[in-house]
C-alpha cells in the first residue's frame, strides 16, 4: 500500500467503521470507535511527521489523471490542522465516554461529522470542499437539536438555513469559476487564475465563494449562526466543544486556501484585516452582555475568530505563524471550557453565571480546567493564549495597532473575570456530582497542554509549522505588567460598569436578529466585498505564503 493511502484512510475510516460496526452491542460499538478514533489519531501524526520530513503528500482519488481525480494534498498548513482534529475528537468523545447521550446514533454522527471535517482540511478539490461542507452543515444540525429540545431546534433550522444560502453562494461562485478556469482542482486554478490579464474577470466568483466561508469563519456582520449553534440550550457539550474547536476553523483554514488560489490577482487582506478586528471587538462586548455561561464562550468563539483572521492578513511572517498557532491553541482553551460548561451546566441544572458558585470546590479538576481555559484565553503569561497573541501583535505596528490588540485583550479579560465568579464561594444549593475519571482526566490533559503551549511555544510553532520564531518577548516584564494592568483595569470595570447596567445588557442581550435581517446582511457583506474589490483590488505577492503551500 503507498503511503499516500493514509490521505485516504485518515477521511474514510471513521465513517466505514461507524457504519460497518453499528449494529453490534452498545458497549462494543463504544470499544469499537474509540479504537477507531486512537488509529486515525496515530495516521494523522504519522502523516504530521511524513510531510515535516519529506514535504507535500498527495493522492489521486480512484487512479484518475489530475485535474479530472479528485485529490487529497496534507501539506504544512493542513497536516497540523488534521493532527488537531483527529486528536480533538479522540479527546472530546473520550469526555464523554459515560454521557447519556452518547448511543450509538450520536456516536455515528459525530464519527461521519469527524470524517467530513478531515475530508475539508485535505482535499484540493474545491468541488469536493462543497460537498463536504455541507454533508458537515447537515451533520451539525441533526446534533444540536438531538436533545430534542424546541430552541435547540429552532437554533438548528436557522443554522442550516443561513448555511444553506450562503453556500449557494459558494455554489455559484463555484460555476463561475469553473466557466472561466476549466478546472476545480486548487492548484490548477491558481495556474489559470495567474495567467489570465484582468483580476477583474474573477472578482465575481471570488467575491461570491468568500462570502460563503466569511460566514463559515464566522465573520461580523454574518456570525450570528454560530452563538445559536455553538450555545443552543441543549446541544451536548461534546456537540459544542467540535464546533468552536474544530468546526469553525474550516472557515479560517479556507480563507487561506482560496485568498492564495486567487492572491495573483487580487488581493483583499487589508478588508479581511479590518473586518477581524471589528469581528473580535462586537464578539467580546456581546459576550460581556450574556448571562448563560454557553453563550459567553460562544460570543468568545466570534471574538478569537476575528483575531485569527487579523493575524493572517496583516502581511508578517511572524503574524502570519502567530494566527496559525493560535488556531491550535483556541481549539485548546475554547474545547476544555465548553467541555467543562457542559458538566458545569448538568451538575448545577444552572445556565447562568450569576446562579453557580463554587466550581472549585464541588468538582476541583473541571475547575482547574475552567482555569487553565480562562488563563489560555485571556493571554495569561506562561499559557499558550500569550505566545500567539505576542507573534499577532508583533504585526501590528504603530500605535494604533498597539491600542486594537490592547482593547481585544481589555475584552476578553473583562469577559472572564466575568465569568470566573463561578470558580469560588459557595454553591447555593446542595450538589451531588457523580465522579467520571474520564471526564476530570480529559480537562486536566487539555488544561496541562495550555500549560506547555505556552512554555514551549517558540518550539511549539517550529515543531507544528516550521518557522523558528522566538517567544521570550511574551515573558518580558513589559509583557507581564502589561497583562497585570489589563487584568487590574477588567476587574474595577466589571465591578463598577458591567454590574451595575444591567438593563442595557439585557436589552443588547434580548436582542437577535431575524432570519430575513441576515439575509439581508449576506447580501450586503457580497456587495461591500465586491465594491471593495473593484476599487482597490490589485496584484498581490503571497510572499511567506507560498512556503507553506508548496506543490507537491
């Protein structure tokens, strides 16, 4: 067998074997995918360390020539992220090995939504990619309202529905493009694109694909989806913690992609750059103005998602890597609080921060773990949160760029101090809190990786994307008494502003856009994309880019 056949495997095997194996006993059936879970976990490291040492690696689908075959690429973009989504999943369905939930109908699910998702972050088929994606939207949906529960329901459909729309953008960028290049192959493309003598012959189908991954990568005016997902009232924790930990990178990871298919034509960083900055800004006010703890890190999900996106497009080397690293680390931190929020939420029967105490005290390792995803988050020194937000800073020059990362990190902080009243006091009522050693060792795993994310993260970055960049500057006392103020600053802000208006963060609160409203915004973000294209699209140089997305 070559060794190109791990591209298969990695995509194929949770979904075969979920299948194959779905009529044996409950227990069995569990046994059977976590074993499935720990082989394409060890494939996807195997795959890590092959591409590190001897580059691209890719696979033509059924023997056919390329640019007809459908084909499967892991490169040094992709073959991190699938190493994080194989072990993810390996974790988070090891957190709930004893959920109630958790029989053999949601296990296939999360085994096919699993497969889907690996599938997205390895083809170069942007056909494919479609496909993909919307097997995942069809996935996502069934296992929000799973529960059954009505808003669960309803948060689902609207899902789905504003997914739908915006991927018949995609779908019809798609056409075009197609019309234009002949090929749906993304290396190919980029070929063709490169030759062509107008950029302007292509603003339209960029424009219509890259409103359809803005809302995948949940992009402000077109995030709204994604609270109602990610914090639906009785989505599973395990549902919760895939999405904002793995889901919702698909977005930022095609961003990439396809910015870099099209980057010798045009070139929209600078209108992605100011949209992340905007995009994290609205995420954490909004967060600061929920009271259900799912919805504060939902809100949060929108928030780093911007930060993510301003990394990316601020034009540095070491930006650049700093987004990418912090991808990682956000399905990190992000995944262990919504884990633990779920089991916070089902031992107190309690949604709101204002109504759990005590956290520490009741269940010490989903606290610790609460802890090290709040220390991660808020960019904490010695957490893996501070060496990507010190790379992404590194971008940002002048004082102005100095002043946005202040105010992001000023948000973010405010929001869990917030939230961390749940830690300490006393809990209100009396809790009988069943012990689950997988669940306390799975959060104390993820919470000792935000630990060593940070301490190691120069070597870190190296080891996952290969740029040596050193991170000693996140440990200066510049940096540390930089965070004490910001830390300092959030908490008299929080005793003195945010408790006391809470009227005004009611109504903010009570207040969701309607189905038709964002639709309207979709429409609007396509013809502000497109003006913004016409006027000042020109010839980009993918520069450091280009070093990671090497052909094979």
């Amino acid at each position: 067998m070559p060794l190109s056949s791990i591209l298969y495997l990695i995509v194929l095997l949770p979904v075969t074997l979920a299948a194959a194996g779905y009529f044996l006993p409950q227990k069995r059936y569990h046994v059977l995918m976590g074993l499935t879970n720990l082989t394409v976990s060890m494939l996807a490291i195997m795959l890590f360390y092959v591409v590190r040492g001897a580059g691209p690696l890719e696979h033509l689908m059924a023997g056919w020539p390329e640019g007809i075959a459908i084909r499967l690429v892991a490169d040094s973009l992709s073959a991190p992220l699938v190493m994080l989504g194989a072990l993810f999943c390996t974790g988070t369905l090891l957190f709930s090995t004893r959920a109630d939930y958790l029989d053999k109908t949601f296990i296939f699910l999360f085994m096919s939504l699993e497969s889907a998702l690996l599938g997205i972050f390895l083809s170069a088929d942007l056909f494919n990619i479609y496909v993909l994606i919307e097997l995942s939207m069809l996935i996502i949906a069934i296992l929000i309202m799973y529960k059954q529960d009505k808003q669960s329901v309803y948060d689902a459909m609207l899902y789905l529905m504003m997914n739908f729309i915006a991927m018949a953008f995609m779908l019809l960028g798609l056409g075009f493009i197609y019309r234009i290049t002949g090929v749906l192959d993304l290396d190919m493309m980029q070929e063709r694109i490169a030759m062509l003598e107008s950029p302007r012959a292509v603003m339209l189908p960029f424009a219509m694909i890259m409103t359809a991954i803005a809302l995948k990568a949940a992009m402000f005016p077109l995030f709204s989806w994604l609270p109602r997902a990610h914090g639906a009232p009785s989505a599973p924790a395990i549902v919760s913690a895939v999405l904002s930990g793995v889901q919702v990178k698909t977005g930022v990871y095609l961003l990439i992609r396809v910015s870099h298919v099209f980057a010798s034509q045009l070139d929209a960083s600078t209108f992605f750059l100011v949209l992340g900055f905007i995009t994290s800004v609205i995420g954490f006010l909004l967060a600061i103005c929920q009271k259900d703890i799912k919805l504060i890190l939902a809100y949060h999900t929108v928030s780093q998602m911007g930060l993510i996106v301003m990394g990316i497009n601020l034009g540095t080397e070491t930006a650049f890597y700093g987004g990418l690293y912090h991808i990682i680390n956000h399905a990190l931190f992000k995944g262990l609080l919504f884990l633990t929020a779920g089991t916070i939420i089902e031992s107190y029967h309690r949604r709101s921060y204002a109504e759990i105490r005590g956290v520490m005290r009741t269940m010490p390792a989903i606290g610790i773990g609460t802890l090290a995803g709040m220390l991660g988050i808020t960019g904490a020194p010695f957490f893996n949160g501070s060496i990507s937000k010190y790379f992404i800073s590194d971008g940002l020059q002048g004082d102005w760029g100095g002043m946005a990362m202040f105010i992001i990190n000023l948000g973010t902080t405010l929001s869990f101090v917030k939230y961390s009243v749940v830690l300490f006091g006393k809990p209100a009522i009396k809790l009988s809190v069943p012990r689950d050693p997988w669940v306390a060792c799975v959060s104390l795993i993820f919470g000792a990786a935000c630990l060593l994310g940070g301490l190691f993260g120069g070597p870190a970055v190296q080891w996952l994307f290969g740029p040596s960049l050193r991170a000693a500057g996140a440990l200066s006392l510049q940096k540390l008494a930089g965070f004490g103020v910001t830390l300092g600053i959030a908490v008299l802000a929080y005793l003195y502003i945010v408790s006391r208006i809470g009227t005004v963060l009611t109504r903010v609160r009570t207040n969701r856009f309607t189905f038709n409203q964002l639709t309207v915004m979709l429409t609007i973000f396509f013809m502000i994309l497109l003006a913004f294209l016409w006027l000042y699209g020109s010839d980009a140089d993918p520069v450091f880019i280009d070093a990671i997305l090497p052909r094979p």
